[in-house]
C-alpha cells in the first residue's frame, strides 16, 4: 500500500480558515481520486471533496455544505493535495481524512492501491 502524509489542522475560531495537506509517499503514481473526508463526532465518515482524473483532465467535487468556503487544489510534481478551508463554523469540526486511489509503479509492475491518511483534528470554536 502506498503511504499518505497528512499536516494541518487544529483549533481555529468561527470564521477562521485552515489548509490541509497530504502527499503520497512514492514517486510513480497514476491516480484515480484524490481527496478529503470528515468524520464529525458521532457521525459516518463523509466526502468533502475530491478530484478525479490524474493529470490535465480533472474534475472536483465538493460536498455542498462546503461549497463556495473550501477550494481542493492539487500538486503534482509533489504527489499532493490541499485543502484550503474558509469561513470554518462549528459544524465543520471533525477528524479530516485523506484519501488517494490509483495506481503505483514498484519498480516492476503497477499496483492498484487505495490509502487513508492517519486523520487530523479540526475543531472550530470560540
């Protein structure tokens, strides 16, 4: 399986904005998704956006609870993906999760993989 590196989150106050990152650990990937989940307290995990499609042709899809407030953006020469968050309120605490799907190159033959980050806290309040 292909490891992700997750950096970002933690406190922030209403209103207040947050960037999430995390890169693969690898060098040779073709991806199919790439993205961010939520799993706020007692509730399912949930998409909040993602972007299909490896390189030049792309789409993304966000949650419309954060449309208009989050922008997904994607790096890659570095593997990564960011979530820039805005306009945060109290319903968008929960433990964020990375998720990237697709395929690496072992150094003999591509690999399917499907890989969660470890999770980071993101708590709005006052």
């Amino acid at each position: 399986q292909v490891q992700l590196l997750e950096s970002g989150g933690g406190l922030v106050q209403p209103g207040g904005s947050l960037n999430l990152s995390c890169a693969a650990v690898g060098r040779n990937f073709m991806f199919n998704t790439r993205g961010w989940y939520r799993q706020p307290p007692g509730k399912q995990r949930e998409l909040v956006a993602a972007i299909s499609g490896n390189y030049n042709i792309a789409s993304i899809n966000y949650a419309d609870p954060v449309k208009g407030r989050f922008t997904l953006s994607r790096d890659n020469a570095r593997n990564s993906i960011s979530l820039q968050m805005d306009s945060l309120n109290p319903e968008d605490t929960a433990v964020y999760f990375c998720n990237m799907n697709g395929r690496f190159f072992n150094g003999r033959s591509w690999n399917a993989f499907d890989s969660w980050g470890q999770g980071t806290q993101v708590t709005v309040s006052s």
